[in-house]
C-alpha cells in the first residue's frame, strides 16, 4: 500500500492494512517499481483538504476499522473521487443495494480515477511489526485481485523494513495520518504525525503505483471495501 525507493513506493498499499493483521479486525461503515520524483506541490489543493476533489453524495466514502473482538477502532478512511467519477458511481449505485457486484462496479470506477485522495488516521497507536505484517497480508490480497502483480507485491513486502524505518522504535501514533493524492498515474504518499511534522513526502509516477495505492482499498477481501462501498449508498440524497 525499491530497493529502497523503486519499487516499493506504494506505501499505500501500506496504509491500506496496516492493521490486517490484527486479529479479527473488520472495517465498519466508518505498493513499489518506479522512479521517485519532487513531490508537486499545488498551493490552490492542499494535499491534507483538497479544495478540487468533493466531499458530498457520490465523491466521498469512509469507513472505520476496527479489532471486532475487542470494539478496538484503529483507524478511520476517507476517500474522496472527483466530479466525472463521481457522475460515474451515481450512475450504478442510484436504487442498488449493496452486492458484490456492485462493490465490483465501484471498485473500477476507483482504478480508472484520474483525481483521487485517501487518509487514514489512527485512533490507537499502531506497533510497527504489527503495521508491517499487516501491509505484507494486504500487498497479497491486492495481488489475487488482479490490482497489480505477484512480482510488485513481492519486491514491496521485502521493501517495508526500509521504507517504514521511521516508524521502528516507536510505532504508528493515535492521531497520525497518511496521505495519497491520485493525478493520472502519479501518486503522492505523505506520513504527518499529530503534532503537524511531514515524516514522509514522496510522488512516483507508475500505473502499478496507482492501482497499488487508493484502488487497493476496495480489492475483494480486504477489510474496507464493504464498509466503503455501504457508505457510499447511505451518502445517497433523499429523493
């Protein structure tokens, strides 16, 4: 979700699951090969609250995840489309309900999106060989779907000591925060902790990246694609 840097860079992919390893944990309705670049930096889209992407019916979806046994959120997700993706979803989640098929649906309209933004934030703090286990598990289910490659998937798990080394001694901390931001096949990943420091700021340009990032988050199986999807349809004006 490189030896270093190439091929590794998905940290979204990361992100995606960081706690998929916990024990029985489950979303409620609440990645790595290419060549690092400077980040691009647009002061009119703040990469933490982008004012070009929308936060209302059909634009936005979020989701809680949570250790079932013990009630334990770990971290909540937002994702957030642009207008053309959005018309799109409105189009085959009007009247449906939620069903595979449609999860299906909306996770295509996800992998196309020229214009997309995600953020987890912890509500608990997150050890690091859990976080890392938990990327390793999801880099797979991401992999079975088809999202990207077994050979991607395998060169990013052996890269996530390296990549995630700022979080070693100390964990993921309640209150951080990771940041995608999807512009055609350029992906920009950011770790800001709770107190406001930028402990990650990377952009990579590649269609492996991308799909491995925002679009991972509603590959079957993993632990947010329902809860995505189901807020998607209580988004849905009244008629």
């Amino acid at each position: 979700m490189p030896r270093m840097f190439a091929r590794s860079e998905s940290l979204v992919l990361a992100l995606i699951l960081i706690v998929s390893a916990a024990p029985e944990g489950r979303a409620q309705a609440a990645p790595p090969s290419a060549t690092a670049m400077s980040p691009s930096r647009n002061a009119l889209d703040d990469p933490f609250e982008p004012e070009t992407l929308g936060a209302g019916p059909y634009q936005e979806m979020s989701t809680l995840l949570e250790v079932t046994v013990f009630r334990i959120d770990i971290f909540t997700l937002t994702v957030r489309l642009g207008r053309e993706s959005g018309a799109r979803l409105r189009s085959i989640a009007e009247g449906a309900n939620y069903g595979e098929e449609l999860a299906d649906s909306v996770a295509a309209v996800v992998l196309s999106a020229d214009e997309a933004w995600a953020r987890q934030r912890f509500q608990r703090d997150v050890g690091f060989d859990r976080l890392v286990e938990g990327m390793r598990e999801n880099a797979g289910q991401a992999a079975e779907a088809g999202f990207i490659s077994r050979e991607y998937a395998e060169e990013f798990s052996d890269s996530l000591p390296e990549w995630f080394g700022f979080l070693a001694e100390a964990g993921a901390a309640e209150g951080d925060e990771i940041v995608f931001r999807i512009r055609g096949d350029t992906l920009r990943t950011l770790y800001r902790t709770k107190d406001g420091r930028i402990l990650l700021d990377r952009t990579v340009a590649g269609a492996q990246e991308r799909r491995a990032s925002i679009p991972s988050f509603f590959a079957p199986g993993t632990r947010f694609r329902r809860g995505l999807v189901e807020s998607l349809l209580a988004s849905r004006p009244n008629d």
